[in-house]
C-alpha cells in the first residue's frame, strides 16, 4: 500500500485490496469492471465519507483512488 494512500481500515476483497472509507457502490463497480489494479482508496477519513458523516457538517469532497504494482494511481470516482 502506498504510504500516501494509506487509511485507517485495510480489507482484501475477492483480490482487491479496499483501503479506507470505500463507498460500497464504487467497490461493486470495481468488481463489475475488473480492473488491472490492486485496488481502491480513500486516503485519511474525509468527513462524508461512509463511516464519517457529521450531522450539521456538509461532506468534504474526496477522491477514490485506484493503484497497482508499479505504484501508478488513477482517480477511479469523486464524492460528493
């Protein structure tokens, strides 16, 4: 995992890593798509984000990130 991706959470899904505060629609269309990745990440924990929505605090808008091997990453989704 790129240090500059990392997150709070790591799980390994049907060979996809998932770093971080992954919206589950976006991890259903990674496994639709089947990309030649490793996986997807949300660095740190944008407020908004699953897991992180603030009652009274609008959603910070965040990157979802795709990486592989070779350390490349692609902006895969934007939220909100």
């Amino acid at each position: 995992m790129p240090a500059d991706l990392q997150a709070c959470h790591t799980a390994l899904i049907d060979g996809y890593v998932i770093e971080g505060h992954v919206p589950a629609d976006l991890i259903g269309r990674l496994l639709r798509e089947r990309p030649k990745v490793l996986g997807l990440s949300v660095p740190g924990m944008p407020i908004g984000s699953p897991g992180m929505e603030t009652p009274g605090s609008p959603a910070e808008p965040y990157r979802v990130f795709t990486f592989d091997r070779a350390g490349t990453r692609t902006v895969f989704a934007t939220r909100p």
